[in-house]
C-alpha cells in the first residue's frame, strides 16, 4: 500500500468518523456523506472507462506503434505509466492490459493456484512468463518485440480491439479469420445470457 492509498483511507475514516458523530447528535444529514464517501470509493475503484472498438494501426521498423489516443485517455485513469502486455492463451493476438487490471488477474491466479502443486507452478510460471511490462514514450508509443510480432503474424498493420478493461492487439487479417458472422454472434450471445438467466 502506497503513501498516497493512506492518505485516502485516513481522509474516509476521518470523515466517516465526523459522520457517526453527527448522526448521534441528530445530524440526520451527515448519514449522506457516508454514500458519498463509499460512491467515490466505488467509481475510483469500478467504474474506469472501458476499451471498446477496432482501430487500426501501423508498425514502424522499429516495433513500436502509437497506442490509440483514445485507449490513452483510459490508460491515464489507472494513474500508472505501465501497461502489461501477454501472448493470449486461446488466439493469435496480444493482450494488453493496465497495471490495476493486471494485478488483479494475478491475485485471482493466486488464489486459484496452489504455489506447492507442480502443475499448478507450471502453470503459474508459464502465463507470468509470457507476459512483459510496457511503457508509453512522451508520444504515446509503445515497443513491441519482434518475437512477439512474429507469435501474432504481425506486418506492419494491425488492429487494435477493445474488450472492456483490456485490449488486444491483432494482425488485422487473423481477426477477420476468427471473426463471427453478425447471425452467428447473436445467437451465441443470446445462448449465453440465456444460459446466465437459467442459473
């Protein structure tokens, strides 16, 4: 925990602290500082823009690409200059993800995993090793190995695709392959919000 989370934990139950105070003397408006408090908390927390669209992209020879301004904007709100790039395990592309989603990913893997199990340290070992962290130039440029490139079939285009608290990175002719027809992806999702509405 960083000076600056203390900070804002000693600022909430400081005021949390005035509110209980106020409320025993009959201060019935304070109680609605507490919603705000805990609302702040939650959209500090929760409520981060999400990466949506396709936006294409051009590498230089030197790997790197301009990530989209856009995905930038969203970047920024994590409050860390790091992104976290891993080979995908399912498909031909790149994941790139900000530092806060990240560490979250990997606090779930700890939980999951078992540190004195074989296979689940191999497990562990394998998905840490193919991720890497990234960091944006002044111009908003990030460098991406060739061996990296070279896993995803990327040229020179490529695609960048946002999927809500992360995005991918794809060579733009593997997406068009792996992309469903507009009837098959309604009725997958219809299959599969229906299949959450039965449990």
């Amino acid at each position: 925990m960083n000076l600056r989370e203390l900070l804002y934990i000693w600022h909430c139950k400081k005021h949390v602290n005035k509110t209980i105070d106020n409320f025993f003397r009959g201060e019935i408006w304070g109680i609605s500082n507490i919603f705000t408090i805990f609302a702040a908390d939650f959209n500090r927390k929760w409520c981060m823009s999400t990466f949506i669209g396709n936006i294409e992209g051009r590498l230089d020879e030197k790997g790197r690409i301009f990530v989209p301004a856009v995905y930038r904007k969203i970047l920024a709100e994590d409050e860390s200059k790091r992104i976290v790039m891993r080979r995908d395990t399912d498909n031909e592309c790149l994941m790139f993800y900000p530092e806060s989603v990240w560490n979250e990913k990997v606090e779930q893997l700890r939980q999951t995993l078992d540190e004195w199990d074989p296979e689940d340290q191999l497990i562990l070992m394998q998905f840490m090793a193919d991720a890497e962290y990234l960091e944006m130039d002044g111009q908003g440029r990030i460098l991406l190995q060739k061996k990296n490139l070279e896993t995803i079939g990327a040229q020179q285009d490529v695609l960048f695709v946002g999927m809500l608290n992360r995005f991918a990175l794809w060579a733009p002719e593997k997406f068009a392959e792996k992309r469903l027809s507009q009837t098959e992806l309604a009725a997958r999702l219809r299959a599969k919000m229906k299949k959450k509405e039965d449990k």
